[in-house]
C-alpha cells in the first residue's frame, strides 16, 4: 500500500527534528556567515525531504543527512583561496596575544581541509568512528588511521602556536579516541560544553 501524504510529512518531521540542531551546528561552525549557515541547512532539509525515500533507517540516518550538508556546503564555498584569505587576516592582526580557543581555531585553519573535517565531525559533532565512515565514505578502520595522523598534525600546529597539545594517553570511547580535556586539544562544541 501507497505510503500516503500524511504519512510523508510525518516521516519527514521526525527527521527534521532529530537532525535539525545537529546540521544547524555543524553549519554555523563552517559558514562564514549565519545567514550562509541557515542557507546550507534550508538546502540540506529541502533535499532531505526531496530524497525522503533514500535515507536510510536507524544509526545510518544521520550521517547520511551530515553528508549532504557537507556537499551543499561545499558548494557554497568553492571560490579558490579562501582559506588563504583566512589566515592572512589573521596575520594582518598580530598585535595583541590570541586567547587559548583562537589559537585553536588558527591551529585548525592552518591544517588542510581533510584534517579538519574529520577532526571537527569527531570533536564537535560528536561523530564517532562509524559515523564519520558516512559521512565522508571511508571506512571506519580509515577513519581511525585519519584521525591519528590528524591529531598528530594538529598537536604540532598548536606547538607552532605555543599551545601544548593534551598529553593523556587517548583511551577508546565509543569509537573515538578521546582524551580528559577533549579530542587531542580541540576543546569541545557547543553542544559538549553545554552537556556538562
């Protein structure tokens, strides 16, 4: 039997409510602008509910909506040298110290693009392994390696940077590799802080 209009919508909403904050935070963490943010999430939700009948169910359902936010996001910022833009306002200001999470931020900036979304999805978005094998179409066993090596790279950016990255052991949590102060010296979204 035909699934019905009413049905649809109701499928749609129970969706739409369980992956609106989490695409709403994934884009305004990655978005120049919030209007730009709430753009990449109204374009992510239209095709969501365009392809309503592709997405599957259960643990896969998320990221599958993470990847299509990545895509149109990606869309929106292919002009070529952004980034370099980016961290030459940052030098243009070198005048006064950065407070901590700054440097974090121009730690980030300073890796390539690849290892700063695999290290965001995991820190931020609270993605583990699995998940983030989703999104990005990897496999959770290349994931983990990523991750590493990711982690490595930015622990010698914030040493650039005279941070010092977390020196805990990382202990295996939920498929993420995890530290007592965060993921190996990324402090946590906003969602995280307001969790604890």
């Amino acid at each position: 039997m035909a699934e019905g209009h009413e049905e649809r919508v109701e499928r749609f909403r129970v969706l739409y409510d369980a992956a609106y904050p989490r695409v709403a935070a994934y884009a305004l963490r990655r978005a120049r602008t919030r209007e730009d943010a709430l753009d990449v999430v109204a374009e992510t939700m239209l095709i969501a509910w365009r392809r309503l009948d592709e997405i599957p169910d259960g643990p896969r359902r998320l990221p599958w909506v993470f990847a299509v936010a990545r895509r149109v996001l990606a869309n929106h910022y292919r002009a070529a040298g952004r980034q370099e833009r980016l961290v030459e306002r940052a030098a243009a200001h070198p005048a006064a110290p950065a407070p901590e999470f700054d440097l974090v931020h121009e730690a980030l900036a300073r890796l390539r693009p690849d290892d700063r979304e695999i290290l965001t999805l995991s820190a931020w978005d609270d993605l583990d392994n699995g998940e983030i094998a989703a999104v990005l179409g990897y496999t959770p066993a290349a994931v983990a390696v990523r991750l590493h090596r990711a982690r490595r790279r930015l622990g010698r950016e914030l040493s650039r940077l005279g941070l010092r990255a977390p020196e805990a052991e990382p202990v295996q949590s939920a498929g993420r590799l995890r530290t007592p102060e965060g993921v190996q010296g990324i402090p946590p979204g906003p969602e995280a802080r307001e969790r604890r």
